[in-house]
C-alpha cells in the first residue's frame, strides 16, 4: 500500500487520515534510527503532513519538538503536495520500554521545553507557534498545540510500530476536528467511537488505508470522502543549494576548506552526503569574494556544480 493522506468530512466533522510506513522507513534508512528515534520522527513526520493538508499550495510548515531528552530535537517539514523530511538530533538513542511496554518515546522527547510549529504562507514573515510540551509523545502535544495556539478543538492520533529487525511494519495518523456548527450528540457520539478504536498503527498493520481509518473512526456517520493525496519522503536538498550555504560561510572557514582541498556536506535532513573537490571550492571562494566586495555580477555557472 503506498504511502496517502486523504480527507472527509462527515456531520458536523472535519478529519484527515494519512498512511505512512514508506515514508518512515525511507527515514529509519537515511538516519539509521534506532527504535525510539524512529517513533519519534515518524509520529512527527506524520503530524506534519496532517497540518501540512490544510495548507495552500506552495505553503509549507515545520514542527520542532525540543523537549530536553536524549534524542534531542525532532523536526519534521511538510507540504501539502504530501513531501515530508525530517530529522532527530540523536537517532541512536536506547531505551527501556515505557510502563505500558510500548517504546518509550516521551522519555526520548522529554517534557521540559516546546512544540513549536512554523507556517511559510508566502508572506515577509513566517507565521510561529508554540505551546508546552505536555507528555513528548507527540500526539497529545499536536492537540494541546491545536487548541491553545490555534484555538481548534482537535483530536489527533499519531502511531509507528517497529519490529524487532528495526523496520516500520505500520504507521499512519488522523486528525479530528469538530465544525463550529457541530451539535453536541455528533461530538459525544464521535468521543464514543474514539475511546472504542484501536491504535492507528495497528490499523494500517491491518491493512486499513487512510479511508479505512476514517471509517473506523466515523462509525455510524455519513462520511463525505473528500481528496487523496500520495505522500513520499522528498528533501530539497542539491548540490547547488548547499553549495549557496557554503558562499555564506566566513573567510576563514571558506579558505581553510580550499586548502584541505575536498569537503564533504551532510543534509541534516535526508542524510545524503555532497561531496566538493578543489575546483568546486575554488569556484564557491570566488563567489564569496566577490560577494564580500559587492560585485555581484557574476556567471551564473559558477554556482552550478
């Protein structure tokens, strides 16, 4: 089953489902991820595509999660074409099973720091929000998010599960929000069906698509099935864009790589290694020169690779 996010609407409801696991064991790969870097960064990967559905075209968004644990950061950037990257500062992080016996990844995240989500809408400034974290495990922190920071009642479910050969054998997410017309039997009786439905992640285990998800969390609805949307992990990365970071790097930085003679970049991001050989760090140390002395009239080959 490939990897999609589709929405419906039903009485009342707005909900957005979206499965997952490709995408998330394309991260596992690129990040070599141990158990609870890959739940982490798959559940954030997976809220963000769902924040992301609401977005217009050409509109992204990133959500941090900084909590103070030991896999440090996990950030995740979205779009609502259905592109995803993302990334955990420390993907090697072991720890025991949480009290429930399910992989720990509140005590990975931690508690004491921030959700904070960004929205790139085309204008002059980005639009930032941020709440507390309130147990790091990811989909308890997109609600409280929700409701506090964009004041949307909303309730959201995020799951990955990992087998013991370190492979996603199923992820996915939703996120339901009542309509402010929503009478108040719709809202108790979607609660209802909440508390009844079994853990995302064992849904798309199951073979449940996104469509199936919704169905088993509308149940007794009438659901008006909206778009589908394919979802892929894609970073932006290139060898010219990182060669553009390069050009903003201090003079003394730029020089002592020319006279190594090679310099090799990591994306952050995807993990895909770019590699520069004098030629190319020459050509990025002329452009920087010039741009130090502000003549900016420049070949523009010189910053192809």
């Amino acid at each position: 089953m490939r990897d999609h996010l589709v929405k419906a609407t039903a009485e009342g409801v707005r909900v957005y489902a979206a499965v997952t696991t490709e995408l998330v064991n394309e991260a596992i790969r690129r990040h070599d991820c141990y158990p609870v870097a890959a739940a982490a960064l798959g559940r954030t990967m997976t809220g963000a595509l769902l924040l992301a559905a609401n977005l217009k075209n050409k509109e992204a968004l990133t959500v941090k999660f900084a909590g103070g644990g030991p896999l440090g950061q996990v950030v995740a950037d979205a779009t609502p074409e259905g592109y995803v990257r993302g990334y955990v500062s420390e993907p090697h992080v072991n720890l025991p099973l949480n009290p429930l016996g399910k992989i720990d990844v509140g005590g990975g995240v931690g508690k004491d720091g921030l959700v904070t989500v960004t929205r790139f809408t085309g204008l002059k400034d980005p639009v930032v929000g941020s709440t507390d974290l309130t147990d790091g495990e990811i989909a308890d922190d997109l609600t409280r998010y929700l409701y506090v920071s964009e004041q949307t009642p909303s309730s959201v479910g995020l799951g990955v599960l990992i087998n013991p050969e370190l492979k996603c054998i199923g992820a996915g997410g939703f996120i339901i929000q009542p309509l402010p017309d929503a009478r108040d039997e719709v809202i108790d009786k979607l609660e209802a069906n909440l508390k009844e439905v079994q853990s995302v992640s064992h849904m798309v285990e199951q073979g449940l698509d996104a469509r199936g998800i919704i169905a088993e969390l509308l149940r007794g609805f009438e659901v008006n099935y909206l778009t589908s949307t394919e979802l892929a992990f894609k970073c932006q990365c290139s060898k010219g864009r990182i060669s553009d970071v390069l050009i903003s790097l201090g003079e003394k930085d730029l020089h002592d790589m020319l006279e190594e003679g090679h310099a090799e970049v990591v994306c952050h991001f995807c993990g895909e290694k770019y590699q520069f050989d004098k030629m190319d760090l020459q050509a990025i140390y002329n452009v920087a020169e010039k741009k130090r002395s502000g003549k900016l009239e420049l070949p523009q080959e010189l910053l192809t690779f």
